[in-house]
C-alpha cells in the first residue's frame, strides 16, 4: 500500500492591529457590562428597581465566587 500527501505551502497572513481594535473595544466593553451585572447590580447601587436582575445572575454570581447573601 503507498501512501501519498500532499503538502501544501501555506502562509499566515497577519492580521494589522487596526482591524483586531475595534473588535477588542467591544469585546472588552461587553465584558465590562457583564462583569457589572453579575457583580455589582444589586442594593443600593442597583441601576433597575427590585431584585430581578439579581435573580437572573444569580448562580453566576456563586459560579464566579462573587457573595450575594
């Protein structure tokens, strides 16, 4: 049995800073607004009334080692 392959001559093109910024401002400001809702959205600081932002990250909240009892 032969065995055949085939190598081709590929190139890593890169990619220029001035493309990946954008997209890493936006990344890093999701990122951002997440870690305030998960982290800090609750009591006294809390952007909306009641408890239902809290609710829906709570597990996330334990999950990534932040207290909310």
């Amino acid at each position: 049995m032969a065995y055949s392959s085939v190598i081709q001559d590929t190139v890593a093109t890169p990619i220029p800073v001035r493309e990946i910024l954008p997209w890493a401002i936006f990344g890093g400001l999701l990122f951002l607004l997440a870690m305030y809702f998960i982290g800090v959205e609750e009591g006294a600081m809390a952007i909306f009334n009641g408890m239902y932002v809290h609710e829906f990250v709570h597990d996330g909240r334990h999950l990534l080692g932040f207290p909310c009892h």
